[in-house]
C-alpha cells in the first residue's frame, strides 16, 4: 500500500508542472550517451510521448557527433576540429548528411514510434527551415559549417498541429541552397527562439552546471551564468551550452536546462519534479 501511496504523490507533486506546461512547447536537443544506451534511449522515447500526451508540445532536435566520427574512421577518413566544430569538407559532408539526415534521424523516429507515439523526421534544410551562412572562426574558414541566421517555424508548427512530434537533424541550408553542417546546440537553441518556447533543455553527459568544489548549482539567473564562465568556474565543453541557453533566454525562451541524459527519465524528472535533475538557468 505505501509504494501505492507514493506513486499517487508523485502524480501529485507532477499535477502543477503539467497544468503550466500544458499547450506549450519544449525544445529536446537529444544526443550523448541517451543516444547510444538501450535504455537511456527508451526512456527518452518514452518522456516524449509522455509529454504529447498530456498536451506538452515535444520538438526533438538531435546531435550525432560520434556516430559521424565512427563513420568517418571507417571510410578511412580523419577529422580536424577548431572549437570543437568538425571541419567539413564536401566529402565529410556527405557523411553528416547520410548519418544525421538518414541513419540517426530515422532511428530516434522509430523510437518514439515504437514507444506509442506518433513522430515525423525532418531536416533543417527542408523547406529552407533553418537557413544559416559560412561560419569563420578567427578568420578560418572551417568548410561546409554553418551560422544559424534565421528559422522558420511554420513547418514545426504544422507538424505538431497534426499531432506528431517533430525530430529534427541539425543540418542548415544557405542562401544558394548548399546545404550545411549545423552544431546540434545551436540548432535547438535558435529552435527554440523561433517557436517562443517555454524550455530549451540540453541532455548532455554531465549533471549540469557545477561551482569550483564540483557541486551542482540547480538554478541560476544569467547574470550569474556570465560570472561563473567569465571567473572560469564554467569551463570547456560547458561554456559553449551555457551561452546557447543564455541566447535562448534573450531571445524569449522562458527557462533553459543542462541535463544529465544519462539519467533514466532525466526530461520528466527535470520538468515535473520540485528538484529537478539538473541546473535551470533563468532570465
């Protein structure tokens, strides 16, 4: 009976969270070990039906870094990063096209199909969703990566009001119509801006955004984020994710995440819990 008692209060402890959320969007950037582990995987399919069956609307926005680098290193092909960005030849491309936009797409599809819901794959460049330009670091011109410079939303919107779940594979069109390799932060985040979300979240394969003794730090304004990275307690891989959600902040998104993916249930725990999983980081 106790067991019975405690899952009827955690139905409780969830009843504010999905009455809030109800009817708003949530921007997903999946990727890291959720990717890759078998039940990591299922319990992310699950979370996003979950979600759009209590009237959540879930836009999953995917990574594939090491699976395009196992690809590469199987055609015999090495890669060269400048800021963590992959640069992309034609030949590269090739492959981020073949593993983002076919492979990995239709698999995180699959998944949340066979998970009971209903989702459609799509691309950034189809419709010229997510249109981006040449990125330059320091002058450097890193191939086929590009900027993101503007999103149209409509084709989320139309996917979700038929009621399926957009997943989209980070991948951007210019203005030529070449298509590009698009960071999968940046991607969501720039997501996320154009559909006036109310959450970004990050699955990342860290616990979130921690001070200089390695303790999570649960919430955050973004004047404290700024402070942290600029006293260099947030460092590497981190600084990056943190100034995608600081973007989406500003440009209207209502409250961003850093997660750690390799918790089962990471998404629900972080959204309809008191505590949460990981670091919300405010306006």
């Amino acid at each position: 009976m106790q067991a019975l008692i405690e899952k009827a209060e955690v139905l409780v402890e969830a009843l504010p969270y999905i009455q809030r959320f109800a009817g708003k969007t949530i921007v997903l950037k999946y990727g890291g070990h959720a990717m890759t582990e078998p039940a990591l995987r299922a319990s992310f399919a699950r979370d996003v039906v979950l979600l759009k069956a209590i009237g959540v609307c879930p836009v999953v926005v995917h990574g594939g870094g090491p699976q395009i680098e196992s690809m590469l290193k199987r055609l015999g092909k090495a890669s060269t990063f400048v800021d963590g960005l992959r640069v992309t030849d034609d030949a590269t491309m090739e492959v981020v096209e073949m593993v983002l936009g076919g492979r990995l797409n239709r698999e995180i599809v699959e998944l949340v199909n066979r998970a009971g819901g209903r989702a459609i794959g799509l691309t950034g460049n189809d419709a010229c969703m997510i249109q981006v330009r040449r990125r330059l670091v320091d002058g450097r011109d890193l191939g086929r990566v590009g900027e993101v410079t503007a999103v149209d939303p409509e084709p989320l919107r139309a996917v979700a009001r038929a009621g399926f779940v957009p997943v989209v594979a980070p991948l951007g069109v210019d203005a030529d119509g070449v298509t590009y390799n698009v960071n999968a932060d940046e991607a969501a985040g720039a997501i996320a801006r154009a559909l006036g979300a109310e959450k970004l979240i990050l699955l990342t394969d860290v616990e979130g955004v921690k001070d200089r003794e390695g303790r999570l730090l649960s919430r955050l304004a973004r004047g404290e984020v700024r402070k942290l990275v600029d006293e260099g307690t947030i460092q590497g891989g981190m600084i990056p994710k943190v100034h995608c959600c600081i973007d989406a902040l500003a440009g209207g998104v209502e409250r961003a995440h850093v997660v750690d993916g390799r918790i089962v249930h990471a998404v629900l725990l972080e959204i309809f819990t008191d505590g949460g999983v990981g670091t919300l980081i405010t306006r």
